[in-house]
C-alpha cells in the first residue's frame, strides 16, 4: 500500500478528515522549505503538497503567482525540489508529499529521470495541473512502475462521462476543484461542492480531497463534512508573503494558521463522530 | 520520411486528439477540458456548414477587403537580381494585418455558440485590435489582455481597442509581455468558462486551436495559390512569412504543403543575434516542451522555466511556436530561418524606398531573408512573400531607431 493509501487508511480508521497544506517549494527562500514542512507537520498536516516553481503557472491566481516568482528569483529548480524532499524525508518517514505543478519542468527533466529521482527523494504522489487524463498514458505508466501516484483533477466542469475516465486513471486520491477559477480566487459554495463529490463518490472508491476556496477554519470544517480531504493553500502562502522579510517568525506564523483549521477539522470530527 | 508524411498530410494532421506528431494536444487544467471539447464539437459543426461559410465569406469581403491583390514587387525582384517576389497584400485588409481573419471566423463561431463576451490576449495590439473589431460590430463584450509593458509600448492600439468599446486589461505579473498576458487569458476563462468564448490570436494554444486557427488562416495560401497559377501559370518555387506562433505563414504554407515542389521559408526574430540568446526563435534555438495547452519548441532554460525573448517586433516576442510548425521543421516540409532586428530594419526601409509599401516590422523579417534569397533563384523563378501586416503601428519603433521622438 502506498504511503498515501496508509495514510487516509489510517485517518479513516480514526474518524479524520485529512489536512493537507500547499506551499511553494524555496518560497520565499530555498532554505525555509525543509524547516517549514517540519512545522506543517506538527500544526496537522497529514499529506503535504509541495509546489514546484514555474515561470508561467496559468492555473493559478496572484497570491502562487508571486510565490512562484519569489523561489525563481533563488532559481529553484525542480532538482532542487526533490532535493528539499529528501532533505525532508531524513527526519520524516510518514508523511506523504505530493508534489504539483506543471508539466514543462517535469518534461525538460525527461519522465523516467523525474520518476527515478523522486522515487528516490521520497516523493509520493505528483499532480501536473495542466495535464488532463488524456494526454498522460507515458506519465502514469512511468509512474507507475515507480509506484508513484498520479492524482487528478475534477473540476465544477467535468462531465459524468470523464469522471468515469479520471476515476480509472487515478491514484491516491482524487483532488476535487471546488470553484470555476484560479487558486486563491472565489469561496466556495459547499452544498454545490458537496453534490458533485455525490455524483464522483459513484465512480470510485478513492479519498476526495477538496481544495480552491478554503480560507479559514470555518470553511475548513465545513469542507470536512463532506471531503475526505481538505486542501488550503493561498492562504498560506499569503501568510508566507507576509512574513517574506521575518523568516525567523515564518514556519511558526503558517503553522499557526494550519493549527487553527485542524482543530476547527478535528473539532467537527469528533462531532460527527 | 517527408514523402510518407507528405502523403495525405491534410487528411492526418493534427489526428483527433488534436496531435501534429508528437506535438500539439491539449494541455490545460481539468476546468478548461470540458470547454475545448465544446469548441471542437461546435467547430466540426460548422466548419463546412454552407450558413456559416456564406457568412464568413461575406464578412471577408465586404468587410476585410479580400481577396487580397498578390503584387509582383518588379522594382525590387530588379534589384535583387533573381527570384520573381510576388508580395501577398494582407497588409491592405482592414486592421492592417492578417490577424482579422481569424478573428472574424471564432467571433462568427462565439455567436453561434451564445457566447457573447470575448476575450483575447495581444502582444503588439494587432489582434487585440481585430478582436475588438469584430466584437464592436457584432455587439459583444470584449476584454483584452496585454502585458503591462506593451501596454506602455503600443500606446495607440490600446487607445484604439478602447475606442471600439473593448476593456484593455494590463497585466503585471511575468514579464509583463505577451506570453503573460495569455497566461491571464486563460485564467479568465477558466473563471467565466460558462459564457465567455476565448479568441486566440495564433496557431497555439490546446487543440482545437492550432488547427482552427490555421483553418481560417488558410485563406491566404487558397488565394495566393490561384493568383500566382494565373499570373505564372505554374505553382510558386518558394513561401516566405514570418514566425512569431506562426498564424500568417501557416495560413500562406498549409494549401501547398502537399505541392512538395514548393520550398517554404518561415523567418524567426533573431533579435540581437541567436548566439546572444536574446532572441525570439525557438524553431531554431529552443528545445520541445509544453506551454500554453499544447507541446511545441520552447524557450526554455534547462530546467523547463520559460525564458524571455527579445524581437524588435512586439508581434513575434513570444518564446512559443504553433505545434504544427514543430512538425513541419521535424519531417523537413518547411525550413526555419532566422533574421536579426538589424537585418529586419534594413528590409523595412529598402521595401518602402523601393516599393512605396511600408511594411510592418513582423513581416519585415520575411522580406529580410527574401533578400538573401532571391539572387541565388532564377529570373524565371517566383517566390511569394506573406506581406503580413502594414508599417503604421512601427512608426514610433522606426523613428526612435532613427533617434527621432514624436
């Protein structure tokens, strides 16, 4: 079983709802990264998305624009991505990192090269934004063999019909795109959410996690009711950006931030338990 | 390889999926899927729909101006010494560039669709121009995107966008050039994908983009084709156009690229030179990768960060190429070339003095490498140059070369 499988096994079994916090890998500096997921991890991050840099992330809005920005200010490549996670995995053994981002840097590194070096770093899943089911069949089989999963997107937009095809293509869990926009964008609307998360609960068995839109520990909770997996990630990175010139202050700061929406998760948890 | 490609090339390419090859496809977040698989249905729809192409075929020419003349340049092939230059007179449609053609068949398309607000994104203006242009006379809601510094750059078309009634969007973020502003395109549509139709200036972008695009484009090769077999009575010796994504030469190349005798010359933007890596040319210095929906030559550093380009023409800054020109440079069907911003400038003010034709500085590149060209063909040779756009927008860009300052 993969070290994301186990997980939300081990979180179904408990009754949780999973946490899972998005960063930019070397924002605002390459160095913060390492000690940063540490901290996330303590706050109650169960999986941890790790974003990989680049110049041109058309997915995303102004607050993951910028942060992409300031890690290509320290040119951070992906190399040095995986580099952060095998940093990481030295004193953390469990907890699953996904990495996401876009499929030119993943491309200019060549899919076998990617695959072997992140299996080495200890990268357990990865999402590519911009690669839909249909254009992945070499991606995944490489993945695969390396027993790395590949989680896709479901969005507002997607048909009955290509829920079906991603449910069959997809490992780990699936990422649920609550809102039509960018990241960081709009708030969502939670029973809109929570009836398509019905109608792809039909096609798989697979964990959904939830993210875009996420802002706090109240929407946090109310994502829990119905998602096996909440993902925040614009709000921490503001918080990141806010604490770009106090480095010092910065895990404890985000920390805080993740802190408060896993009690708000936990406390609803227990609730409905 | 090249004969076995060549061979039902119009019946092949792209494949369904929207493949040239391996380049092209459809490369975009999961929202946007359900989009594009809406504008290839309604585009296979109406593609050969009589209706539809009754209306196109007016707009073009009771709007546009079309067929446009083929002009046989006597003075300048003379002082060549060579070839026969025939230029291809888009340069005289309305909005002074080839651009309006395609703009003219996705609006029609938006229509139909009811989809009545617009967006695009523009480098020089020049789509955003014939985007706003049609979108003012078919009474649409239209937004542009264009990165901040063109937008400092190309004041007079953001104030012509304006005035036919589109919002002109600076965007800040990147570069702050052309390649940022489609980036903000897509982020609009992804957030207003129910009612907005998304009008791409080029033959980028995911599938069906690159094809369509081409499609409506095509009208320029078709035309230069029978005007040419009237003039000459045989078919050209060699195509010439610039690249920038590559709309106005794939327009001129597509219907003669089963006419294998039918050398084709696309001219990149060398810039200050490839070897300073300033430049704009990634048929012929980059490396394949992804961006923008589909897979094509990008430039790229070697950890697939895209890196900014420099052209004196705000039309081929773009670190991109449409896919299927990947395609045509990999099975050898078209050569890819490159002209320096000096070579282009030079080309600019030798058509003007010698022609009485003001030429843009896009398609100055094309004439630029016509030039070298040219003498080593035969005076019973003819060679046909897409005159993509007309030199009025440049006039600032010239005259501050020249260090004059309106």
């Amino acid at each position: 079983m993969s070290r994301i499988s186990q997980c939300f096994a081990n979180l179904k079994a408990d009754g949780q709802t999973a946490l899972i916090p998005y960063v930019t890998a070397g924002d605002p500096e390459p160095w913060v990264t390492v000690p940063l997921l540490h901290a996330l991890v303590d706050a109650g991050a169960d999986v941890i998305e790790l974003g990989i840099p680049f110049s041109d992330p058309m997915c995303d809005g102004p607050v993951i624009q910028k942060a992409c920005e300031r890690a290509l200010k320290n040119d951070v490549s992906i190399k040095q991505v995986l580099g952060m996670v095998k940093k990481f995995r030295e004193k953390n053994k469990e907890t699953p990192i996904v990495l996401m981002g876009y499929a030119n840097p993943i491309e200019a590194m060549g899919y076998q090269n990617f695959a072997e070096m992140a299996k080495d770093a200890g990268v357990d899943g990865v999402l590519t934004v911009d690669v839909p089911p249909e254009e992945s069949d070499e991606f995944r089989q490489i993945m695969d063999d390396h027993e790395i999963d590949t989680i896709y997107l479901v969005a507002p937009t997607t048909s009955a019909e290509r829920m079906e095809t991603i449910a069959s293509f997809a490992r780990g869990f699936i990422y649920y795109v609550s809102i039509k926009g960018v990241t960081g964008a709009a708030a969502l609307d939670v029973s809109e959410v929570s009836q398509k998360l019905a109608q792809l609960r039909e096609k798989t068995d697979l964990p959904l996690g939830v993210g875009f839109g996420i802002r706090d520990g109240k929407s946090a909770a109310a994502v829990s009711e119905i998602a096996d997996a909440v993902v925040v990630g614009s709000t921490l990175v503001r918080c990141i950006e806010e604490h770009a010139d106090k480095l010092d202050e910065l895990p404890a700061a985000v920390a805080g931030l993740l802190a408060e929406m896993r009690h708000a998760i936990n406390a609803r948890d227990l609730a409905s338990a | 390889m090249l004969e076995q490609h060549i061979h039902d090339y119009f019946k092949n390419f792209p494949d369904s999926r929207g493949h040239f090859g391996p380049y092209g496809g459809r490369f975009v977040g999961e929202t946007l899927m359900g989009a594009i698989y809406e504008l290839e249905q309604a585009y296979q729809q109406y593609r050969d729909d009589p209706d539809f192409l009754a209306e196109m075929d007016k707009d073009l020419s009771t709007f546009v101006g079309r067929p446009s003349p083929l002009y046989l340049a006597e003075n300048w092939s003379q002082k060549l010494g060579g070839a026969q230059i025939y230029l291809k007179r888009e340069d005289l449609n309305h909005t002074g560039a080839h651009k309006v053609n395609n703009t003219i068949g996705q609006a029609l398309l938006a229509k139909r669709m009811g989809k009545n607000r617009i967006i695009a994104e523009t480098g020089a203006g020049q789509h955003g121009v014939a985007t706003a242009t049609v979108a003012a006379r078919l009474g649409m809601e239209c937004v542009v995107y264009m990165g901040a510094e063109d937008v400092e750059r190309q004041a007079q078309n953001v104030y012509r966008m304006k005035l036919l009634g589109a919002k002109v969007v600076p965007v800040e973020s990147g570069s702050r050039t052309l390649k940022d502003a489609l980036n903000e395109a897509l982020r609009d549509w992804v957030t207003n994908v129910d009612d907005t139709f998304y009008i791409i200036g080029t033959v980028a972008g995911p599938h069906p983009y690159p094809a369509m695009v081409r499609d409506f484009q095509s009208v320029i090769g078709r035309e230069a084709k029978q005007q040419v077999m009237e003039k000459t009575g045989k078919l050209p010796d060699a195509l010439l156009a610039c690249i920038g994504g590559g709309s106005n030469a794939i327009g001129l190349f597509y219907p003669f690229i089963e006419d294998e005798s039918v050398a084709m010359y696309g001219v990149e933007g060398a810039g200050h030179g490839i070897e300073t890596g300033q430049h704009s040319a990634p048929l012929s210095a980059g490396i394949p990768g992804i961006l923008h929906g589909n897979r094509t030559y990008l430039m790229q550093d070697e950890n697939g960060e895209i890196i900014e380009t420099h052209s004196i023409s705000a039309g081929l800054d773009y670190p991109g190429v449409g896919p299927e020109h990947a395609w045509l440079k990999d099975i050898g069907r078209a050569n890819y070339v490159s002209v320096t911003d000096d070579e282009a400038l030079a080309a600019f003010h030798e058509l003007t003095r010698t022609e009485g034709i003001i030429p843009a500085l896009e398609s100055s590149h094309a004439l630029a490498y016509a030039s070298k060209l040219a003498p080593t063909m035969s005076s019973d040779q003819t060679l046909v140059i897409n005159l993509s756009g007309r030199g009025d927008k440049d006039m600032h860009t010239v005259a501050a070369m020249a260090g004059l300052n309106f």
